[in-house]
C-alpha cells in the first residue's frame, strides 16, 4: 500500500503555479486597449499589463504577453488553456461560471449611455425607446441592455464588433451616433478627447473588473493572484497604480495664458540660462526647448508624472539611462539631457521635410514614438494626404486611438490626441516666449515660415505649394532604440 501511494504521488501532475515556475514564464493573453494594454514611449504600458507585470515578477518569472484581436479571440484562447491569465477588460458575469475563474483588479466599470450633446439627452431609460444605443461586442454591456429590455422591449442596440469605445466615442462626437454605451473606465480615460460627448446615466452598479483564468487550470495560479493583489491593496500599491492611469485625466487641458506669463516671470528666470546654453549647444532655439520644459512639468524641477517620468524635461528612466543623465531631478542635467534627446530625434526625422514641419514632426515623435508618428504619416499618405505636412498628419494621429484604425498599422495603439495638443501647446508657449522676449517677431520666426493652407484658422501664412512626397518604402526600415 505505501509503495502504490508513493507511485501514485511521484506521478502526479505538477500544479499550475509549479508549471510555470519551471518554465520561467507567465503566459497573458490580452488586447490593445488603453485600460488594458499599449505600446507608450517607453514601452508596453496600460493599467492591467502592469498588475501583471508586476505579479510575474512576484513569481519570479518572466511576462510574455500576446496580443489577440479582440475578446472573442481571448476567450477562445482561454477555453482551449492556451494562456495562463486572461486580460479583456471584462466584468465577471454568470457566464462565467464553469467556463473561468476570476480575481478582482480592484478596479470597478458601469456600463454608461453617452449621448451627443446636439441631441437629446436620455435622463433615464424610457427615454431611449425607439432610438438605437451603439456598443462594442464581447463587452459589458450586452446582458445589461439584455435586463432594460425586458421591462422596456422597445429597447434597441447594435453591437459593432470592429469598434471599440474610442471608435464609437469619435462617432458619437461627429453626431453620426447619437448615442452609445461605454464603459465608465473607458470613457475616463478617452473623454478629454470628445467634448461633444455627454454622459446621460447608468445602466448597471459598479461590477469589478477581473483577470480570467481557464477552467482547466487548478486553484495555485488563481489563489496566488487574489495573494497579490490583496496585499497590493494592503501596502497602497494598488491605489498608486490606480491613480497612476487614472488619477490625472486632465493633465491635456490647456493652462491659462495668465498663469504661464506668471511661470514666464517667477518661474523660467531660474533656468532661462541653462535653457540658451544648452539649446547653442545642441543648434536649438531656447525658447522651443524652455516651452518644451514648460508643457512637460511647468519649469518644476521636482515634477514626476503619473507614468513615472521625471524631472523638469520628464526624462523617462530608459531615456535617462541612454543618454547619459544621471539624475533626472538635476535641473541641468534634465534640461541637458532634453536638448540632446530632442535633438536626436530631431535628426531622424526625414531631411527632406521642410521647416518648420520637421520640428512639428520631431515634437510629436518626442511625445508619442517614432513608430507611432509615422504610423500616422503612412495613414495620411495612403487616405491621399502629404504625410510630409503637419497639417496633414495631425488628423491621423488622432486616429491610432481607434482599433479599426491602429490595427492596420506597424506600431498599435497609441494615445494619438496627446501629441497634438502636445505640439500645440508647445508652439503657443513658443510664441508668446518670442513675443515677450522679442517683440519685434511677434509669432516667431518658425510660426511665419510654417507653410499652411489660409483656411486653417490655427494658423497664419501662405498656403504650402510643395508637390506632394511619396515615403520612401523603407521608411520602417530603422528600428527605434527604446528610449
């Protein structure tokens, strides 16, 4: 008898969480989305890749993470055991159960109607009978429409399944939908964009967001996640990487013209120095490389953003690392490593790009990747647009927010609004350093060479009479560093 339970035990399958720590890795399957997972300018990012990140590393193993076209596909990957954990962005339904197990995030969704602000607003359900609320598929939404319409059966909806809620929230904008359902998670992060967009009620409570695990699987992996994200709630953890993605969804909107000539006068004094050295040093103009310090942390040498950046030129710590800064919260050596990071990339971007254009493009490369920026500069070319002019590319950056969008393209998601008010706010800074500090230029001297169409209101100056350039095939020819 000993002998048979020593033969059955030595036969045994290892556990789930024995499995992995053999392999030396965590197997996530996930989807682009920027509650969940993207590529920023330092790397992959996203709320539930960096619980996840963090739990491998608990482990002590590695993260390797595919990327699936939508939930459908996660799912499926799922049911059939292919991953260890599941990130979809999902609610836990009854569905559910049999099918998965689930461990809370210690985040929280509603499914939200949204509405244009041209229409109606539905200040409760009745309202929206006989009109047609848009969603994405394989989302939260669904068995919450599927409860209204049992009491209201003149409830109506279409799911989309090549949308997602930055898809649908740009449609509910232009009018072309006037209305939706969201997820409020969703629609925090992505709102600053559309100002069209109102928020009219809510369908469910509050439903925790969950990382899924097969069926298949045993309870080591699973016990050991709801470990770890109890003691993360435990030590604030939780609440910092909370507030880190959603605590400072503002951050976009335009400071006052008053409180940056009080910066001009109180604050840029101290730097002012610092900023026309190093700027001679590196060909720069110092007023773009102070109005750059200035949109990035507001001349504060101390400033740390909520994806971790730092100092006053928020250098990321990869960025730091490679070119030589030592500490980011030095405000020379952050100004320093600015203008030379700047202008490196400044110097990729393509020669044949006439001024002021390349700086424009250089901006918005320093803000969101190179590979984003000429993601969208592919989109514009093949939609017939110059991919060499600004005033053509800024309209397609905006889209590698959309799914339908991004996933024709090299480089994924990107938070594609961001570097267009980024570069916006930079040229407004620059145009009022160049008033106050030379009034003879009053615009600055770039923003009176910027070739432009007259129609743009934005802008000022001659409409661009250069032929149109084609890329180059190669133009993803150079990797990026990871900076």
């Amino acid at each position: 008898m000993l002998g048979l339970t020593l033969l059955v035990a030595g036969c045994s399958r290892p556990s789930t969480l024995e499995e992995i720590r053999a392999e030396g890795v965590l197997h996530v399957i996930t989807r682009n989305a920027p509650s969940i997972y993207y590529e920023d300018r330092d790397g992959p990012a996203g709320f539930e890749y960096e619980l996840a990140k963090q739990f491998a590393r608990s482990l002590g193993v590695e993260l390797r993470v595919r990327i699936a076209e939508d939930n459908t596909e996660i799912l499926s990957v799922l049911d059939r055991n292919y991953a260890h954990i599941g990130l979809a962005g999902l609610a836990d339904k009854p569905e559910f159960a049999g099918r998965f197990t689930t461990v809370p995030t210690g985040l929280t969704t509603q499914s939200v109607v949204v509405y244009n602000r041209d229409h109606p607003r539905p200040r409760q359900p009745e309202d929206l009978t006989n009109r047609v609320l848009h969603t994405v598929a394989d989302g939260n939404h669904s068995r919450h429409l599927a409860a209204l319409r049992s009491a209201l059966p003149e409830i109506n909806w279409q799911d989309h399944p090549n949308l997602d809620a930055a898809g649908l929230l740009e449609r509910v904008e232009s009018g072309a939908m006037p209305y939706a359902v969201v997820a409020s998670n969703e629609l925090a992060i992505n709102h600053v964009y559309y100002p069209n967009v109102k928020k009219a009620f809510t369908l469910n409570e509050p439903e925790s967001l969950v990382w899924l695990f097969p069926a298949e699987q045993d309870t080591t992996l699973h016990d050991a996640a709801t470990d770890f994200i109890d003691a993360l709630q435990t030590d604030g953890s939780l609440a910092q990487l909370i507030e880190r993605y959603y605590g400072h969804l503002d951050r976009l909107g335009y400071v006052g013209a008053r409180t940056f000539v009080q910066h001009v006068h109180n604050r840029l004094p101290k730097y002012e120095a610092l900023f026309q050295h190093y700027a001679s040093q590196y060909n720069l103009d110092w007023r773009l490389l102070a109005a750059i310090g200035y949109q990035e942390s507001h001349w504060r040498p101390n400033a740390v953003s909520p994806t971790g950046v730092r100092g006053l030129m928020m250098l990321t710590r990869n960025t730091a690392a490679y070119i030589g800064v030592n500490n980011r919260l030095d405000p020379e050596q952050s100004i320093q490593g600015g203008a030379l990071y700047f202008s490196m990339v400044h110097e990729r971007i393509p020669e044949h790009i006439p001024e002021p254009d390349r700086t424009w493009f250089a901006l918005a490369s320093y803000n969101v990747g190179y590979g984003h920026l000429e993601d969208a500069r592919v989109l514009a070319q093949s939609a017939g647009k110059n991919p060499d002019r600004w005033i053509d590319v800024k309209e397609f950056l905006p889209l590698l927010a959309q799914k339908e969008w991004y996933s024709k393209t090299r480089f994924g998601y990107a938070r594609g609004h961001e570097p267009v008010i980024y570069v916006q706010n930079i040229r407004r800074y620059f145009d009022v350093l160049a008033w106050m500090h030379d009034p003879a230029e009053r615009s600055g001297q770039m923003a009176q060479r910027e070739p432009v169409p007259e129609s743009d209101p934005e802008f000022s100056g001659a409409a661009d009479e250069q032929p149109q350039q084609a890329l180059l095939p190669t133009v993803f020819a150079l990797t990026p560093p990871t900076l």
